[in-house]
C-alpha cells in the first residue's frame, strides 16, 4: 500500500491529538467492517461577527494509519472555520488535502469527516435544549 508523503507525515506527527476538557460537542463514529473508532471534540466561540467558529478541536482515533492521518487533517482543515463551513468538510477535501488516499482506504476519510459532523450537530443539540 502506497501512502503519499503527507499521509506519512500526519501519520508519524499528528496535529491536535487528544481530547479536549469540557467539550461544547462531543462526535463518534465507528466502521463496524474494520472496527476502526474516531472521536472528534470541539469548542465553539463566536468570532467578531458573531458567528460561531471551531475554536479548537482535537481527536482520538482508535485505527488504521489512514485514519489517524485524516482525523490529523480534519481537524486542520477545521480550526478556525464557521460552524457552516466546518459542516461542509467531505471526505473528498480530507483525501485531496492528504494528497490522494489508496482506494481501499477512502473510507478511513468519511471516519474523519463524519465524526466532525457528529461533534457539530452534538453541539447544535445541547445548545438547543
Ligand atoms: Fe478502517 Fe482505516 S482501515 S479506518
């Protein structure tokens, strides 16, 4: 299996690795075919414009090297943007921002976007109640 060079370098050296204290919301997603687990948590803070931006993220990730490169990049791609945009992260930008993933391992990306989404509507649900 050939990884590219920045798979590799978010899989030796991840970004935001761990789990943050008192999350505003809390995202998990498992692949029942490979048994790989992926929990995102976020903070949410209003920006200048009031809007609601991803302030800080972390995950922790229970899986293959794909997986953890993707979470590493996910949360990457998500520090900083708006609620709104952070949503619309799909498993494409992940692997395009990675380079290209082996086609066996694309579904390690939905893992990375899927449980930022988790996080997300975790947070729009207590924040509703
Ligand atoms: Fe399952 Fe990568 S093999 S997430």
């Amino acid at each position: 299996m050939e990884y590219s060079k920045k798979v590799m370098e978010h899989f030796t050296k991840p970004k935001n690795m761990g789990e943050i204290k008192n999350p505003d919301g809390i995202g998990t997603v498992g692949n029942p075919v490979c048994g790989d687990l992926m929990k995102i948590t976020i903070k949410v803070s209003k920006n200048k414009k009031g809007k609601e931006v991803i302030k800080d993220v972390k995950f922790k990730t229970f899986g293959c090297a794909a997986a953890v490169a993707t979470s590493s990049m996910v949360t990457e791609l998500a520090k900083g943007k708006t609620l709104n945009e952070a949503e619309k992260i799909t498993r494409n930008d992940v692997a395009e921002s990675l380079e290209g993933l082996p086609p066996l391992k694309m579904h390690c990306s939905n893992l990375a976007s899927d449980a930022l989404k988790e996080a997300i509507k975790d947070y729009r649900k207590k924040k509703n109640k």
